[in-house]
C-alpha cells in the first residue's frame, strides 16, 4: 500500500469517527458540584472505534485527532464519547433532507399563502398535500386524560364550565381561523401550560377532562416513518421540529401568521376529519384540536387547579 493510499484510508476513518461524536465529558453539566452524565449515549472511544473497524495500528492517531462535535475539546483513546440516539440521527436525517429537497418547496407555498392565504389549494404543494392527507386513515382516540389550560381575567377561582369549548373562537389559532370551532386539548398538564403561557408567565388554571372517545382523527402524532407518504413526513417535520414551519420562525417575516397549519387544519376538515391530534411546536406533549365533538365526549376531571410550570416542570416535562 501506498503512503497516499494509506492516509486516503486515515482520512476515512477520522470522518466516520469524528461524525459520530456528539459530545464528551466537557459537555455534560455539573449537578451539586459533580459532572452527571446527561448528553449522548456514554461510549468509551476505544469501544467506539472497534465498532467502527478502525484498524488497532491506527487507534491512537484516530482517537487523538478527533474534537468533540458540540465543545471542540480534543480527545483521545481514554476519552468518553457522548453519541446520539436513534431517534436524534433520524431527526438529522429528516432535517438534511428537509433542508436539500422539502425547504425551498415549502418556502415557496408559503410566500404563496401570504400573498393567498385561502387559495393555497391553487399552489401544486398545496394540490399534493391535500390529496396526501386525505388518503390518511382516520382515527379512533380511545378513553383517556386531556388538560385545558386557561389563563383568566378574572381573580376568582374557575369553575369547569369556564374550560368548555368556546361557543365561536373570536380569533384565529394555529388551527382555526376566526370563526370556525375548535377546540384545544393537550395530553398533559405541563404542555397544556406551555401552550397558552407566553414570555415569563409560569402560572395558569389548568382543568382536567376525561375523554371517552373521539373518531375520524388525523392523526399526526405518531413516528414519522409510521407515515405512509414522504411527503407528508416531512411536512409534519417542517410544523413540529426545528420551527421550519412555525409561526415566529417561519420563512417569511410575519410573525403573527400560522398559514401552513392553518391549511392544513381546512384540508382536515374538508376531507371530513373531526380533529387533529399532532405534536405541539411549543413542547413534547400532543395536542388534540377538534372541529366537531359529541356533548358528552368529555368529562371534568375534579375542579380546575392552578398549575405551576417552575415546581412541576422536573416531574412532568
Ligand atoms: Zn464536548
């Protein structure tokens, strides 16, 4: 073998390796004065680097020209590597793609919607992802515990009946524009919380309801690779990871605009679905937003209690 071919080879080797370090020792923060292990997978590099086949001949040059991927510290063959989970690589994946072959087409759409915002169905994404989610199967919820959370103008205490749904949203949502019903539900309290507080607000009367069922959900929930369409993979990964699709951080500079979801929730509609059941931008928990309930779906689970996100935040993320 040749001297190139030999550093040909080393080069290989370092890029698979140094890919794989998420983080190290440094990274991981100090808990009571200790270092507590929390980002990555622990691996030690000599183990990571068999499992990679690096050759034992070139085991310290490799180890000792690898950084870490987050704080830049050099390493070596007594290191411990921090690595990413499945499903964080997936995440990757998803937004290289994303990146390469879905954020122009979705940034197109929505410059589209800002200019049309009710004739995104006129736009060839809007025509595909119409037809995409009314090909998805539609839903059964069963029997299971959903939070409201209300911030109240009032001082006194509320009763259930302030956490029905509104009569008629007076204003748009992310899922409804002005007029139409909906009805927001989340499946903890702390997300519940999450959603309607903003800035620096930690406190806020939260209702819990037992529901007994809801059919014909799109639901939008579940692993991305669950989805049967490319497409609409990758457009639930646009309006829940990274804010690609959220209002905020969206392409464009209007802020106050949740046009994409906004479409999505009319094409539900119009294909006959009662709600959506999807993961919130805001937070890990799911969020149900019905058009169209039964009167006895839900159920007021005890009295509305008033929910601290400081003192709860550890036990309920
Ligand atoms: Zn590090």
């Amino acid at each position: 073998m040749n001297a190139t071919l030999t550093q040909d080879i080393l080069e290989h080797h370092l890029e698979r390796a140094q890919r794989e370090i998420a983080f190290c020792q440094n990274c991981q923060p100090t808990e009571n004065g200790k270092r507590v292990w929390r980002l990555g997978i622990p691996v030690k590099m000599s183990e990571l680097l068999a499992k990679l086949k690096i050759p034992p001949a070139d085991l310290e040059y490799v180890a000792e020209s690898l950084e870490c991927n987050n704080c830049s510290a050099m390493l070596d063959l007594t290191a411990t590597v921090g690595l990413r989970s499945r499903s964080e690589r997936e995440l990757e994946q998803y937004w290289r793609k994303w990146e390469t072959q879905y954020a122009n087409r979705f940034r197109d759409f929505d410059d589209f919607l800002v200019e049309y915002p009710a004739l995104g169905i006129q736009h060839r994404l809007g025509q595909q992802l119409f037809k995409a989610l009314g090909e998805l199967p539609r839903r059964e919820i069963g029997a299971t515990f959903y939070y409201s959370a209300r911030k109240m103008a009032s001082s006194l205490a509320p009763t259930a009946e302030d956490f029905n749904p509104p009569p008629c949203p007076p204003a748009g949502g992310q899922h409804h524009s002005a007029g139409q019903q909906a009805y927001v539900l989340m499946e903890s309290d702390a997300g519940g919380a999450r959603e309607v507080l903003t800035g620096e607000e930690k406190v806020v009367w939260v209702q819990k309801f037992q529901c007994t069922r809801c059919k014909g959900i799109l639901d939008l929930s579940r692993q991305l690779a669950e989805s049967p369409s490319p497409l609409i993979e990758h457009f639930i990964y646009g309006l829940c990871y990274r804010g690609a699709l959220r209002a905020g951080e969206s392409f464009n500079s209007d802020a106050s605009a949740y046009r994409v979801a906004r479409f999505l929730t009319d094409c539900a509609r119009l294909h006959g679905f009662t709600g959506i059941r999807t993961k919130s931008a805001k937070h890990h928990a799911n969020k149900l937003v019905l058009f169209t309930w039964p009167t006895d779906a839900f159920e007021p689970e005890g009295e509305p209690y008033w929910f601290d996100l400081r003192t709860a935040a550890a036990a309920n993320p």
